[in-house]
C-alpha cells in the first residue's frame, strides 16, 4: 500500500515561516491535497491539486513539490493557525491516502 | 451551504452490526461521489469506502472489505454505511464526506471539498 510520511509535529514562533513536508514515492506525479483539522472540529481543504487555494484560505497558505515531497507552507504564522494538517493523494494501491498528520504548535 | 450530518454511532460490543447514516442538504445529492473518512487517534484519518453518484459503483479499503457497505437514497439525500463483524480497531470518528470530482467518471485526483462533523463508533466489550 502507498505511504504519505509526515513528521509528527512542527513549532514555530508567531511570524514566522512554517514548513510542513509530505514524502511520498513518486509524488510528483500526484495530485497534493492539504487539509487542516483544528480541535474539535472536522478537516478543512486548505491547498488543492497541489497548489491551489480554495476562497477564504489566506495567501499565508502555499503549497509546493520538490522531487519526492510536497510541502505546505504558512508565511507569517499566527495562533490561529495551530492545528494538524493532513496531506492526502490518490494511488491505485489503496484509493485515497492520507499521510500521518501534522501537529503545527505555534510556540 | 453545504451541509453534511452523520447520525447513528454509538457504542456497540465486538462482532456487532451499526449503520451510520449522512444527510446532506444545500447540494444535490445525486451529483456527487461520496466517501466514508475514519479518524482515530493512533492512525489519523483513513479512507473506508467510496459510492458513485447514482450507487452503482463502491469501493473499499481493505481493511473493512466484506464488513462494511456503502449505500445511498438519493430520493432521501441520504447516505449509508452499513457496518458488521465490527472489531475494536473500527473504533474512531466516522466522517461522511463529499469528493468535488465529476459525476461521469471517477476522477481520482478530485479532493474532499466538504466534511461532516462526525459521528463517533465505540467497539468495545
């Protein structure tokens, strides 16, 4: 079955640039999807079809791939964009993959 | 808006049967692929099945195949998920949710553009 890996967790202080990477065989020829999931509350689509963003989701928000890794990238963090995100891709071996999730603790 | 409300969860003892329901509103039903989401909080969120819009078409994860069974009334604007011989590893939040992909075929690379809140299935003794 496809693996998505994502590091358990990722701090960074207020204003700053947070980076969180998804690893993937062969991802570059996926479609990338980004969800955010706060406490409490279902997932939300914050980056689609790699890098785009639906309305209402800042241009904090980026998304990008780099050989085998996609990365989602919130400029200028703030307290409200604590949560864990999820990557997500299609593969034939398993339908739809979720990678681990992504704890993003603003420190 | 878009509205997606699972009912049915509960707790239910190891070997037993629980159908969850979705009902969805401010969209037609009938147009979508539909998927069941489960989160739990040792393994995250975890595709479990997948219906196309007119029912005649479903898929499952492994790990649930030959238990669990998707279903739909699009007359009702409601989904189903029938679920059986339930083990203590279905425990988790079980989301129904709606691919934005098209109708006519399944675009695997569509992204999951509405969630429901959730509803919670306890398999325990």
């Amino acid at each position: 079955s496809y693996v998505l890996t994502q590091p358990p967790s990722v701090s960074v202080a207020p204003g700053e640039t947070a980076r969180i990477p998804c690893g993937g065989d062969n991802i570059r020829a996926k479609s990338v999807h980004w969800y955010q999931q706060k406490p409490g509350q279902a997932p939300v689509v914050v980056i689609y079809y790699d890098s785009g963003r639906p309305s209402g989701i800042p241009d904090r928000y980026s998304g990008s791939k780099s050989g085998n890794t996609a990365t989602l990238t919130v400029s200028r963090v703030e307290a409200g964009d604590e949560a864990d995100y999820y990557c997500q891709v299609w593969d034939s071996s398993s339908d739809r993959v979720f990678g681990g999730g992504t704890k993003l603790t603003v420190v | 808006e878009v509205q997606l409300v699972e009912s049915g969860g509960g707790l239910v003892q190891p070997g037993g049967s629980l159908r969850l329901s979705c009902a969805a509103s401010g969209f037609t039903l009938s147009a979508y692929w539909m998927h069941w989401v489960r989160q739990t909080p040792g393994k995250g969120l975890v595709w479990v099945s997948r219906i196309n819009p007119d029912g005649s078409s479903t898929n499952y994860a492994d790990s649930v195949r030959g238990r669990f069974t998707v279903s739909r009334d699009n007359a009702k604007n409601t989904l189903y998920l029938q679920m059986s011989s339930l083990r203590a590893d279905d425990t988790g939040i079980y989301y129904c949710v709606r691919d934005l992909g098209s109708p006519n075929y399944y675009d695997n690379t569509a992204y999951f553009s509405d969630w429901g809140q959730g509803s919670l299935v306890t398999v325990s003794s």
